[in-house]
C-alpha cells in the first residue's frame, strides 16, 4: 500500500543524483471526508452561495491545520533519522503549500526517506516537485477577422456550441472562473470590469501582489478573452460574458508543480467554481488525481484542463489524470464538418494494479473549437501595425470554450453538483461514429461539446 502513494515519476527524478541527495516534493495528506455544501442548496442564483461558501472554506481550515502540523513535526523527527549522518546537520525544510486550502506541504527528502514517509497513515500522495510548462499555442496569426464572424457577430466556436441561444437563458453572472496561466491585461477593452482578482505566484512559490495587473506573455488574455470576454468590433469573442475572472500568473520565471499549487490554493480561498489550466508536464503523473479529487467533493470545483498539443498518442499531466475534464481541440473542415487536428494529443493509457476507475485512462474527455480561435491579446507592436486581438491553435484555446461553457451550466443550474455538469458534457458530446460503446476514443474523447444539449439533460 506505501508504493500506491509514491509517485513513478521518483524514478527519473532521483536518476542523476547520489543516494543521499535531497529532492523537493509535495506531500498531499488525509483530512475529513467533506462533500461541498453549496451543490443542491435551495438558492436562485450561486452568487447567494459566497457567504455560505467563504464560512465553509473557513472551517475546512480549521479542521486540517492540526493535521497538518502533526504531519511536519513527525516528518522533521523521523526524517532526521534517515539521513545519512553527514547530512543531520542541515535543518530538513517543511513548508505549507496553497495557503489554508490545500492539504499539501512542501518537503525535502533523499530516495532512503521515501517509504518511511508513505508508511504514515497521514499521508495520501507523494509527488516530486517538477516543472510545469504552458501547453503553447501551435500557431498564432494577426489576421483581421474573418468575413464569416464579422457578419455573424461572434467567433465560429461560439456559433458552433450555439452558445447565443444558451445566452436567453444565462451569460454565466454568479460564476467564478480561476485561470492559471502567464496572467492577464485586465485593460483590454474586452475584458474590462471582468477581473475580479489577481496574484502572481514566483517559483518559489511565493504569492506576490501586482498593480497593474499583467500578462508576462499573450496566452493568457487570450484564454481569459475565449471564457469571459465581450466583443470586438462588435463580434463577441467569450462564451460567459458575465462570468469573473479570477487569474493567477504560474507562468513566470521556471514554475514547478509547487507554484502551480499555491496558484490553485489561491482560487480556491477566492471561491471559485471552475479552474481553467492550459499547462503541464509531459509525463503521466497519477498522484495528481488527489489534487482534482479534493477540488471535485470538496469545494464544488471543476477542473477544465488541456490534454496537450504533442499529437496523438502522446497527453500532458495533469490533463491525463483519470478525474481531469480533460479537452482537445476540434477544427473546421470541408462542407461543414468537424475533425481533431493533428497536433491535438490523446492516448490510452494502461496501469495494471491501479485502482478501478483508473486503470484505464482514456483522453480527452471532449473536444471543442481549438482552431483559428479569435481573441484578446495585450498590445503587440509589429512592423506594420499594434495588434490586440489575434488568432491562436491549440488546445489551450479549446479549454476556454469548455471553462465558459461549465460556467454557463452552473449559472442556469445551480443545484447541478460539478459530477453531474461534466457527465452531462460527455454525454450529449457529439462522436463522428455512431455507437455509445465505442467512447470514449483517444481522439474525440465522447466527442465535441453540446452545452445547449447538456442543459436540457442536466
């Protein structure tokens, strides 16, 4: 049972060191099995719910910090012991991780120190303290808009999830969205008054302040344009207009999985619904299930993440955890049909021994507009022209339509728990082949989303 907590991905991480060399990690810990409140509280709206939901994540706090602390000082006491001698001297470093929300804490240890810490019943998940990447666009073009969306009034993908007729219905108010990513130009005219919150995350982990808000790259406005934004030149570009945004800049500097952490405890303690990733890391990483675990039955929270744009056979971490909503992307074809590109990843991946429900992962779950994907970009002087809109690829760009599309079905059922919202996407999700049983596949996961159809089946 020790081994089931211990990440695989130790292996490659103690490969090029020496017995007694120390490596980070992140140790996820058991705390009270708690299911989120909010999801069936009789409320018309689930903006009402901030109350509820501030007082909960309040004594969540409250009920893991004795956890925590009993967790440190044996890890000190007992850690000490499996050193090697010459190395008692350096104080072992144990430090808090996401802020009061996350039951994860940062750790040094050696290989030698690996099965004493996963014998402690405290423990639930170890995983080494990696880099994580932004999943980059394939593409980025400055073309002015196209004829067909100027004449339209909004962008092919939210014409393809008929999003306007969702929209009689909900632009998403209520619905807190947390981007992770390079950060955001909360200026931009489509996005002004939508970002509600703001932090940057260095690599160390360190939650930092900022004013003005910013984008240290593009990718994030773009994604925060694709869930959230208004319109441009009169096309609307976001697919809940009335949804908050809530970014953290991970992006920054050389993240690992810590900073990203700390980035998902921030959203967390910000009362989020919905947390978008379009990052990650290119080997399969199990342990992160607990992460997702403890976002779904504890606070409520759904995580919309990109699969990867490193072509079939091939996903990202931790958009192939068994529990991610995990989306690829879709692009336009000949006579109105609809096809995963090639840079689109998917895989089945196979783990003998793993518990059920997890031996088999099959990725994406969905797909969703990620081509020729029109949004807002912070000011790009180029030779001929600044540009603040552009064009992107990818399945980062795909994510956004998802994010917005959750935000749109949590603001229309507010009862709906998140469980039930992504079952709904993946079932009424459209497959180019007939035959419920032949999905999901390792291309079009259940298929594209239909939010119009998951709201009637929700």
């Amino acid at each position: 049972m020790p081994r089931l907590k211990i990440s695989p991905a130790f292996e490659r991480f103690f490969a090029d060191g020496r017995p007694g060399d120390r490596r980070e990690a992140l140790v996820v810990y058991r705390v009270p099995e708690r299911r989120a409140p909010w999801a069936g509280m009789a409320t018309e709206a689930r903006g009402k719910r901030v109350p509820h939901k501030h007082d909960y994540l309040k004594q969540l706090a409250r009920e893991q910090r004795p956890v925590e602390q009993k967790l440190m000082d044996s890890y000190r006491r007992q850690g000490v012991r499996a050193l090697p001698r010459r190395g008692r001297k350096k104080a072992l470093l144990v430090e808090d991780v996401g802020g009061s929300a996350l039951p994860v804490v940062s750790v040094e240890l050696t290989r030698g120190m690996l099965p004493a810490l996963a014998a402690n019943p405290d423990v639930v998940a170890i995983l080494p303290n990696q880099r994580i990447e932004l999943i980059r666009p394939k593409e980025v073009d400055y073309a002015a808009l196209s004829a067909r969306e100027s004449k339209d009034g909004l962008t092919w993908g939210l014409k393809d999830l008929r999003v306007p007729e969702l929209w009689k219905r909900t632009r998403g108010k209520g619905i807190k969205v947390a981007v992770l990513d390079t950060g955001v130009y909360a200026d931009h005219p489509a996005l002004r008054g939508r970002v509600k919150g703001f932090v940057v995350v260095d690599p160390l982990g360190r939650r930092i302040a900022s004013s003005p808000v910013f984008d240290c790259g593009s990718h994030g406005t773009h994604v925060c344009g694709t869930i959230a934004g208004g319109t441009a030149g009169g096309v609307a570009i976001g697919v809940a207009p009335q949804a908050s945004l809530y970014v953290a800049a991970v992006l920054i500097g050389e993240p690992t999985l810590q900073t990203l952490l700390e980035g998902i405890g921030w959203a967390i303690e910000q009362g989020v619904d919905v947390v978008n990733l379009s990052l990650g890391f290119t080997y399969y990483e199990p342990m992160f299930a607990e992460v997702f675990r403890l976002l779904l039955s504890r606070y409520g929270i759904v995580p919309v993440v990109a699969v990867g744009n490193e072509n079939h056979g091939n996903t990202s971490s931790p958009g192939n955890a068994f529990n991610a909503f995990s989306v690829g992307a879709v692009e336009k074809a000949g006579g109105g049909r609809r096809e995963v590109p090639f840079f689109s990843s998917g895989a089945s991946l196979v783990f003998p021994g793993s518990a059920e429900g997890q031996r088999i992962v099959t990725k994406p779950d969905v797909v969703a507009p990620g081509v020729q994907v029109f949004s807002c970009i912070p000011p790009e002087k180029k030779a001929d022209a600044v540009y603040e809109y552009s064009y992107m690829d990818g399945t980062s760009m795909a994510t956004p339509h998802v994010a917005g599309a959750v935000a749109l079905l949590m603001a229309a059922r507010p009862s709906a728990p998140p469980e039930e919202i992504m079952a709904a996407l993946r079932a009424t999700a459209r497959h180019p082949t007939p035959g419920k049983d032949l999905r999901p596949d390792n291309r079009w996961g259940y298929g594209a989303i239909r939010p119009l159809e998951a709201l009637k089946a929700l």
